[in-house]
C-alpha cells in the first residue's frame, strides 16, 4: 500500500513539473528521468537576494567578493549592466564614490566589462562615441587599476546578455572593431577616413597598438592605388585631410599618377584632360607637380624636377615630337597652355624649345612635299594647320626658333624650307605654283586667303610684335605680306 501510494505522488510530481508554465517543456525522456529520480532530487540553494533588490542579478555574472557592502551598490550595477555609450561620460562620475576595496573592485570590474560589450560592437556612426566612452574608461582603469582586478577577480567571466569576444579588454576589443569596419568599408573613404582618425587619436594616447593604424592606412592606400582617377577628382577634399594624417597616402598617389603619365596617351584628348585633372587636384589644395617625391635630374635642362612635373614634361615632349600636325592642331591648347602659364620657371622653358624645333621641322616637311609634288589638297590643309598650331603656341609665347631658323622661316618664295616657299606653292595665281598642282588651282582656291591670313599673324609675331590683329588687311596686303621676298623675274618653279 506503502508503495502505491509513493508511486502516485511520484507520477503527480513529475505530471506537475511537466506542465508548469515556469519551466520549459520536458521532453518525454527527460520525464521518465524526472520520475525516477524524484525520490533522491535534492532541491538547489536559493540564491540570496543583494539587500535593498529584488531578486539576484543574472545580467552581470561577476566574481563573489567577500566585501559585504557591494550589497549597496545593486542599483548602481543594473544601472552599469544597461549603460550606453552617451552614458559612460555621466557614469565615470559615480565609479570613484563606491567605498570598499571588494565593492569598489566588483562595481570597477562591471563597468570596464559593460564599455566593452558597448566598443566590441559599435558601428561606423558611433565610432567618435567610442572613442570618448574609451578614454573615459581610461581615467578609471589605469594600468594600477586592472592589475588590482585582475589580483581580486581570477577568472572573471563576460556579462550574459552578448558574451562578446575579447570583453574583458575594451581596448582590445576595439582594436578589432576598428579592423572589421575598416576592411567592411574599404571601398569607402569616409569610413576609412573615420576609422583612421580614431586609431590615430587612440595610438597617440597609447590606448591601442599602432599596428591598427597602420591597417587602416593599409586600405587607404589600396584605395588611392586602385580606385579611378575621376573618383579621386571627387574625393578631393577628404582626401586633402586624410594626406595630413596618411602621408605615405599622398606618395602612393604621385607614384601611380607618374606611371600613368610614363604610359603615354595615344587616344585621343587623354593628354589634355590628364593635365586638366593635375592641374584640378593643384587649385584645390593638392599640389603634386611639387612633391612629395625627391626631385629627378633632367639631362636635357640639366636641371631638377619634381617626379610628376618631370613625367608630364617628358610626357609634352614626345607629343610634339611624335604627334601629327593634325593632332597638334587640335590638341595643343587649354590645359597644355595653362600648364606652361602655371610654371613658366621651369616647364615652359623646355616646352618653348620643342615647339620651336617642332615648327621648323615641320616646315621643312611641308617644303619636302612641294619639291616631290605630292597630294596639293593635303598639303595646303597641312599648312593650315600648321599656321593654327604655331598661333596657338605664340599665344603663350612659347614659339622662339633660334636666329637661323627665324632667318629661315621669313625667307622668300626662293628659299626651301621658308613659309613664303610653301605658301607660294599652293596659292593659284602664284608663278612659283608647280605644274603639278595648277590643276587643282580651283579648289585650292577656295582656302588660300584663309592660309594666308593665318600666315600672317605668324609672320607677324616672329617679326615682333605678338599681339593679336585689330582688323584683317585687303587680300592683296596679305600676299604682299607673305610673298614680299618673291622674284617677280620668275615666272615658273
């Protein structure tokens, strides 16, 4: 009887715990367990509540202490374990007035643990916040301090609610948050921006290892390394802080900017919007034709330029070395001007000598045309051309030939290689016309007052005077202008 009735209380028991509405479900197995074994279950030690609370407190798992007036502090450890990051500035105020070397370690040891939780997962918006919460922290945990925790405390376990990872070192913990946002956000450079000034700002407290400074310039470089160049135009201005931060950003930058420009540009306008783009990053702030690199010696000048002021100039150079009068025609202007007008020390120099040189040459090519009789129609367009380029170059005063090729250039219709030679040849009505081209006097007629003002304004500036022509002369002054030097006695070529 003893027996049945032992059974039935145990089987209520069991039924009642099964069905309590405090206690999670229990399975059927864990039932049959709990069946068995009621009869030796020891119930466990209640756990006793901290004086003037409520209940324990299962948010902060925090080491005992033997110092029974942590027990006055209840309040202030729930206030600790719900803390935000606006809060640690208001709260570091309280930390100094726990009385009691075991209170004071516990109420110590649950706010270094909450900041950080806060740290450990902070966002990019936050970031500045965490940064004040950290040194906020640090004027309470001193070095002193966290060894006295730690001699106090073995062992100590994170709160409950996130168990982050490294929680019981917030500086650690937001070393490794500003690495994570970093890589997360390399392709953008506020975020890189915002990262670098707070392992800067906490590097030079001393707070974190430089090691994570150096991670997140790390990505900035990548980023000037490999993002294109038009969205570097639009980034300018954080940029120009992030140079003052970064420096090794800013030598990266001229490093990839010089090897572009060693390249060369055989399309079409990349010349003159790569100069327009140096020349943009110069007005607003970001002078690389002066630095950061060591100057280069240029044998040519014999003198020293910056790396990217040298690369472009070189780049010059073999434009008007290689390009054709075509192209020069067209290209020769803008940002080539105003790059010659910016630094008339030492780039326009060199740049004057090969226009100069540039301009004779082609001349001579043009003279080698007529003496073979080639394409006539070409080679009046060509003379055109070549009279727009030499005016575009005089516009900057950068056409200075040497006092033999001017004496050449301002020769007459008899000497080769002089732009009367030329001129003369495919102007119809002209004696010095070869045979050869007079059949086609109709349509080189319909340019030739257009060849020969734009001879003209040449003549008239290597003769001195640069300044642009208030009117145009008569038809017949321009010929005389250009055909002054001509043999009338000659009547064929």
């Amino acid at each position: 009887q003893q027996k049945t009735v032992g059974s039935s209380v145990t089987a209520s028991v069991g039924m009642s715990l099964a069905q309590s509405q405090s206690l999670p479900a229990l399975s059927p197995l864990s039932h049959e367990a709990s069946t068995t074994s009621i009869s030796t279950f020891v119930p466990p030690l209640k756990r006793r509540p901290l004086p003037g609370l409520k209940g324990s407190l299962p948010v902060l798992l925090l080491p005992r202490t033997r110092d029974r007036q942590v027990g006055n502090y209840g309040p202030l450890l729930l206030e600790i374990g719900s803390m935000r990051l606006r809060d640690v500035e208001s709260m570091k105020q309280e930390i100094p007035k726990v009385e009691g070397y075991g209170a004071g370690a516990k109420v110590r040891h649950a706010f270094r643990t909450r900041v950080a939780e806060l740290v450990s997962d902070v966002s990019i918006q936050n970031l500045a916040a965490a940064t004040e919460a950290l040194l906020a922290l640090h004027s309470v945990d001193d070095i002193a301090l966290v060894e006295e925790i730690e001699r106090d405390i073995p062992g100590a376990k994170p709160s409950a609610p996130s168990r982050l990872a490294p929680l019981q070192d917030p500086y650690r913990g937001l070393e490794e948050r500003i690495g994570k946002l970093a890589f997360a956000g390399r392709d953008d450079l506020n975020v890189l921006e915002a990262c670098l000034e707070t392992a800067t700002r906490l590097g030079n407290a001393h707070l974190i290892r430089m090691n994570v400074r150096e991670a997140v310039a790390g990505c900035l470089i990548r980023w000037v390394e490999e993002t294109p160049l038009s969205e570097t135009r639009k980034q300018t201005e954080v940029l120009g802080r992030l140079f003052e931060l970064e420096p090794a950003m800013m030598t990266a930058l001229e490093q990839r900017l010089v090897r572009r420009a060693v390249r060369g540009f055989p399309d079409k306008g990349q010349l003159g919007g790569f100069i327009k783009f140096l020349l943009d990053l110069q007005d607003s702030g970001l002078r690389f034709f002066d630095g950061p690199g060591v100057p280069i010696l240029d044998p040519p000048s014999i003198s020293y330029f910056p790396p990217l002021r040298l690369a472009v100039l070189d780049a010059v150079r073999g434009m008007l070395l290689r390009w054709s009068i075509t192209r020069l025609a067209e290209e020769f202007n803008g940002p080539l001007l105003r790059l010659c007008s910016e630094f008339d020390m030492d780039v326009k120099p060199q740049v004057c000598l090969a226009v100069s040189q540039r301009v004779v040459l082609e001349i001579e090519a043009l003279a080698e045309q007529v003496r073979r009789e080639g394409n006539c129609i070409r080679l009046q367009e060509d003379m055109i051309r070549w009279a727009t380029f030499a005016i575009s170059a005089s516009s900057e005063d950068l056409l200075r030939p040497g006092i033999l090729s001017m004496q050449q250039l301002l020769s007459g219709t008899l000497t080769y290689g002089s732009m009367a030679f030329v001129a003369a040849a495919v102007t119809p009505g002209c004696p010095e016309m070869p045979t050869g081209f007079k059949g086609k006097a109709a349509e080189l007629g319909k340019r030739s007052v257009e060849m020969m003002d734009l001879l003209a304004q040449v003549k008239k500036y290597l003769l001195g005077n640069p300044g642009p022509m208030d009117e145009l002369p008569d038809e017949d002054v321009i010929l005389d202008a250009v055909l002054e030097k001509r043999d009338p006695a000659r009547k064929t070529f």
